[in-house]
C-alpha cells in the first residue's frame, strides 16, 4: 500500500463539522485544519495601501508568508472541494504578515474595494483532509470505518475525536426478553444494534468489562467473554476505553505513525456548560480519551484544555456563543472549529509533524 504524505484522515463523529459545512463520510473536504496547517484561507479585503492588504479581523494568521492566493469579487461563493497544489488560480503570493496586515506581490489591482474576497493555498504542506466519521457516530460505528481511513494508501496522520456519541442513546441498550440469552449472544430492542455493536468492538454487560463482539446479525448481537448468559432485560453499553485503543491498534497496524487522540471539547451555553466546572460525563469521556492515548503510546490533545486556557486568559468568553451555533446546542459554530483547528495545528506543530 502506498503512502500518501498529503493525505489526513478524520475519524470520529465531531471531526466532520471541522470545515465549511457538513461532508458525507468518505468525501473530501477543505477544513479549518486545513486553514491551519496548510494555509488555505478565506477572507475579506478590509483595506488597501499600496501592495499591503488588511483582511478581516483574526484572519490573517491564516494567510502567512508563502501562501498563494487570488481575489474574487464581493459575494462570490467559490470554495473548492479540494487543492491539491498550484492550480493556476492564485493571482498574488504574501511575502510577509504583521497581524491582519499582509504584504503581497505582485502588488493588487488599483481598484482593490473592501468587501472582495481572497480565497488561497499554500505556505507550508498541502494536506487533503478525508471524513471517515458521520455526526452521531459511536465508537463501534467508527470502528466499523476504518477501511476507508485506508482508502487512498496509508495516510500521513490521522486525527481520532471519539466517544461522545457512546453516552448519547445509542450508545446503549437493554437486552431483549424476546429471544433467550445464552453465552454466547443475546438480542437487544429492534434498531439498535448496528450503533452498539460492530465486529471487533468491545461492550460493557452491567458490570462486566471486556465483551468482545463476533458479529451482528439484526439485532442479535454474538460476543466473546460471556461468563454466564446474561438476564434479559440487563443493560448493555459501549466500552469506550477498549474501543478506542481499538480504533488507534487498527490505525497503527495499518502503519499509520502519526496519531493525534483528541479529548472531548467543552460546551457552553447561556445558563450552563463546561466551565468553570466541568460536567461529570465529560470529565470521565476525557480521561478515557486520554488513557487511550497512553496505552497506545501516541499524543494527546485536549481541546477543552486549550478552550478553557483561552477563556482563563479573557482572549474569549466561557459563558456566551463563542464556541457554540445556539444555547443547548453542542455542535460549534465557524469560530469554535476555528478554535478547536489551531489546537490541533498547535499539537501536531509541537510534535515536529509539520513546521510551525
């Protein structure tokens, strides 16, 4: 199997919101990450001074020396779904940046209005994102799609984000009374299974640890590690600590060297959230998240460490929308990924993987 050195694979059920819009697993898409590794960008022309240009506030980070662009009249929406490299597109270079300021070459056109609208690649490595990861997601579903982390060779990084979703309904179920336990299967309610359960994946029967699932036919479910047939109507979970090293093992015999386990991002909300005490649920799905990663000997990056370092600093608030679309919503807004980007940049820039 080839390897692709511009290709970084995104497993897990938050990873897909990382870009402009929602992408169906297995497409590609131009995230914000990619805005922080690579240097893609989109922006708005604020003012012009001669070949200086200020693009819109806390944007032009994005945009430093060596990144290639070409401006767009006012309104136009032109993302492309990948870049892959000079495509003939960019019309000027930025040779140097101070803040939002960017010097550029050749210098822009004398008409340059604010309000129009820069879209560029470039200044560093060109990294192709790949979602293999659905919003909602378990971890036995992840598990479950992991080919596709493959599908293009082996990839140069992969980013694990899991877990969330285990805690969520489908992350559990009741054994059914309807068809019989024994020990070696049971049936749990009709539906359910599929986001419970894969091949491979690892459950959690009451209080016992280390079930390892065989197979999934409908909604019987075929297991290892059953000492006794369990009762009908006994719960049964997902065991997300095991399910994760399971994800990385697959990931690293894959040979797929360079791992980043995220931990579980914070939530805020007008009346409740993650500071400045952390929920309970959130706190255990992180330290799992964490003892993945020690287990499987690869980084960790907590975003809700970074976020929370921000909010500490008064750099963004803790108990407005600055991370999330709407109260009681958990999914972030265009800013918050913006956040949640420059914290995985800032991991993989610390461990060597890609220069600062």
């Amino acid at each position: 199997m080839s390897r692709f050195d511009d290709i970084l694979v995104a497993l897990g059920d938050s990873l897909t919101w990382m870009g402009p819009g929602y992408k169906p697993e297995g497409d590609n898409w131009v995230s914000v990450l990619e805005f922080a590794l690579s240097g893609y960008g989109r922006t708005t022309v604020a003012a012009v001074s001669g070949n200086r240009i200020t693009v819109a506030a806390g944007t032009g980070p994005f945009f430093r020396a060596g990144t290639r662009f070409r401006l767009l009249p006012a309104g136009m929406a032109a993302t492309p779904r990948r870049f892959t490299g000079p495509t003939g597109m960019h019309d000027f270079t930025v040779t140097a940046r101070e803040a939002d300021v960017l010097t550029i070459s050749p210098p822009p056109w004398a008409t340059l209005a604010p309000g129009t609208q820069m879209l560029g690649t470039g200044g560093g490595a060109e990294l192709v994102g790949a979602s293999c990861g659905h919003s909602g997601d378990t971890t036995a579903q992840i598990l479950a799609k992991l080919p596709a982390a493959f599908e293009y060779g082996t990839p140069a990084m992969a980013l694990v984000l899991a877990g969330t979703n285990d805690a969520n309904p489908q992350g559990s179920a009741s054994i059914a009374a309807n068809a019989p336990p024994d020990g070696t299967g049971f049936d749990v309610a009709p539906g359910t299974a599929a986001a419970l359960a894969t091949p491979g994946s690892w459950l959690r029967i009451g209080e016992t640890e280390g079930v390892l699932v065989t197979a999934v036919a409908g909604d019987r479910i075929t297991c290892t590690g059953l000492a006794t047939a369990p009762a009908p109507g006994a719960r049964v979970s997902i065991d997300t600590l095991r399910n994760l090293v399971a994800i990385g093992q697959a990931l690293q015999d894959g040979g797929v060297m360079r791992i980043l386990m995220l931990g579980e991002p914070g939530c805020n909300f007008f009346t409740a959230g993650d500071w400045p005490v952390i929920r309970p649920g959130v706190r255990a799905r992180q330290a799992m998240q964490r003892a993945a990663a020690a287990a499987l000997g690869v980084t960790f990056c907590s975003l809700y460490d970074f976020m929370s370092a921000r909010i500490a600093a008064r750099i963004d608030g803790g108990t407005s929308e600055t991370y999330q679309i709407a109260p009681g919503n958990v999914h972030p807004s265009a800013y918050g990924d913006r956040i949640y980007a420059m914290a995985v940049a800032a991991a993989i820039v610390a461990e060597g993987w890609l220069p600062g």
